[in-house]
C-alpha cells in the first residue's frame, strides 16, 4: 500500500506548499470571479442579484472538475503543485466532491478558516483541517509519473 510522502524523509515534496497554496487560491478565485463575470449576460443580468450564490456555484463546479481531472486546481497547476489521496494516488471524482465540500464548509465559517490557515503553515504535510479529515495531501508534483 503506497502512502503520501513522509515529509522527514522527502521534505523536498512540501517545500513552499504553505506559500503556493495561498497563489493558487488567489489564481483560482481570480478565475471563478472571472468566469462568473463572463456569465452574467447569459443570466440576463439578473445573476447580479444572486453573484454570491453563482459564485458559490461555479467555483464548486470549477474545483470539483479541476480536482477530478489533474488533481490539482488551475492555479494549483500554475504552482506546480498537486494534491494526493492518502495511498499517494490522484483525486478520483468522489476525493474532489468530498474534498470540495469541505473546502467550501470551511469559507463559510471563519473560525474553521483560520485553523486550516494555522494547520497549513505548521503541520509537516501542511494538510488543512479538511485534508486532515480526508487524509489528502498538497505536494509539489512529481517530475515524472
């Protein structure tokens, strides 16, 4: 059974998570801002009424289908950096949903936000609380696979 990198053993797979994941959160709410922006004259303007709950939704959509897909989000990827299950594997479909939806849980409780903020910057895996509960790990990718 592969498990994630031991960061005593291969410290060189989470240098400089702490700082990447912040861009790639940058980078990947620039997007969904953007993407929500482009949608609203489809919704005839009237998504301006509801922006915050399209927001909600396409950047639910955007990291379920990004994390599905490689892993790691767009902005993710611009940082050369991904995210692993805990035998060391991609995220499959249900990973990205669950993985996701606690992402999403915690922006909406500030609290829970700053224990992910304080885990990521201390723990050795620089795991949130969310990829604490799901066992998942940001890395720096892989050269080859």
């Amino acid at each position: 059974m592969n498990q994630t990198p031991d960061p005593d053993l291969h410290p060189q797979f989470y240098d400089g998570i702490a700082g990447k994941r912040l861009l790639a959160w940058v980078i990947d709410v620039t997007l969904v801002l953007l993407f929500c922006v482009l949608i609203l004259p489809f919704t005839a303007f009237t998504g301006l009424f509801f922006f915050p709950f399209l927001t909600l939704v396409v950047g639910f959509a955007y990291r379920v289908a990004t994390l599905t897909s490689g892993s790691a989000t767009w902005g993710m990827r611009l940082m050369a950096m991904e995210l692993r299950d805990h035998r060391d594997r991609p995220f499959d479909f249900m990973t990205a949903l669950l993985h996701t939806t606690g992402y999403s849980l915690s922006m909406t409780v500030t609290v829970i936000q700053v224990v992910s903020a304080v885990l990521i910057c201390t723990t050795a895996r620089r795991q949130s609380l969310t990829d604490m509960a799901l066992g998942t790990v940001p890395v720096n990718r892989r050269l080859s696979r």
